[in-house]
C-alpha cells in the first residue's frame, strides 16, 4: 500500500514537472504563460494531496 502511493506521488510530480516544461515551450505572451504555470501548479497540489488521503 504505501509503495504504490509513493509511486503515485513520484508520477504526479513528474507529470507536474513535463507539464510545466511543455508549457514554457508553448508560444504564449508572458501573462499568460504565468496564469498557467499557477493553474497547473494549483491542480498537481491538489493531486499530491489526494494521494495523501487529506481530500
């Protein structure tokens, strides 16, 4: 059980970081690549905290 939720986790924060990285490669004014990097950073948190069973 807690080897499959770190594993969970390790793969949240990978996924997280490729999205962030895919995201400063996109094409976009600085504003609103900004307002993504929250949105996406936003969305990872609270997916590392529902495999912490705190939602």
């Amino acid at each position: 059980m807690a080897s499959s939720v770190l594993i969970g986790i390790l793969i949240t924060f990978l996924v997280i970081i490729l999205v962030l990285y895919l995201v400063q490669r996109l094409p976009l004014d600085a504003r609103m690549r900004q307002i993504v990097q929250v949105i996406v950073i936003i969305i990872g948190i609270i997916s590392l905290l529902k495999y912490l069973a705190v939602f």
